[in-house]
C-alpha cells in the first residue's frame, strides 16, 4: 500500500496531496476539488482530524465567526479584499468581469442553465445534469439572467 508523500486521483475529479500511511491519508494533507476549493487537513487513518475549507477565490470558511454574506454584509469577497467598484459600475457576481452567460441561459453557481432543454452545463460547456422541476423553479426565480439587451457603461460627457 502506498506510504509517504504522495499525490492521489480520485474518479471523480477530486486530488489528494500530502501524507499517506497504510494506503490511506495520514498526516498533513490537501484534497483539492473540481470547482477550485480545496480542503486542507490533518488527516488521522483516513479521516480528517481537524482542517479548513478555502473556496476557489482565496476565501476561508470560518465555522465558528462566519461573518462573510450574512446579512449584514453583502458585500462579494472581491470587494472586501479590493475595495468597492466607483458609483455606477455594478459588480454583479464574486468574478470581475463576470462570465458571460450564453443567450436565454442562467448562471446557476455551478454552470449555465438552459431552461428549454432543462439541462445545467458547467463553465467549460461540459453536460452537468438535468434539472428537475423544482431547480428549474429555483433557478428562473433566483439566478442570474443573461441580458435580453445588450447594454454598455458610458460614461458621461
């Protein structure tokens, strides 16, 4: 079984680096996820024994004081690192400039949704899932749209 430091592909998309024992993680050990996130960790015979999850912006999760969107502050992690955008320019999603979103599509978090063929792809166009009617519901209610009309910032004269 493997021993040491290593590097490990899971099926499904997900890599491990850092200490192995008995074929297991063990030690200090990083898994990183498809969607940019990683989870670092002190592993214990395979299971983490204490760790902390950074999302793909650089951003870590607190479970104790979580205080990212919480109500109170609604600000995107961009704009708490970067500072607010000049009045008049929105910054509408985490990404600046955010993705585009293909005609009569949403943006869903994980990937663009089509609603007349109800299918969710991820940012690189790759197959996702099928939505069912509740996330089709969930999905025209509350994610972003693409623009109907193309609009542009112009500044004034």
């Amino acid at each position: 079984r493997m021993e040491g430091y290593g590097y490990y592909a899971l099926p499904t998309g997900r890599e491990y680096r850092g200490s192995l024992w008995d074929g297991m993680f063990h030690g200090k050990g990083e898994l990183l996820l498809p969607t940019g996130g990683s989870y670092r960790a002190l592993w214990d015979r395979g299971a983490a024994a204490q760790g902390k999850y950074a999302f793909a912006d650089g951003l870590e999760y607190e479970e104790e004081k979580w205080r990212y969107c919480d109500g109170y502050d609604r600000r995107f992690y961009t704009e708490i690192c970067s500072g607010f955008k000049p009045p008049g320019i929105p910054q509408l999603t985490n990404l600046d400039p955010p993705k585009i979103i293909p005609e009569g599509c949403y943006d869903c978090g994980d990937g663009f949704y089509n609603p007349k063929t109800r299918i969710v792809v991820d940012y690189k166009r790759k197959f996702l899932r099928n939505a069912d009617d509740d996330e089709h519901e969930w999905i025209l209610r509350t994610c972003r749209k693409a623009w109907d009309i193309t609009t542009e910032n112009k500044p004034k004269p």
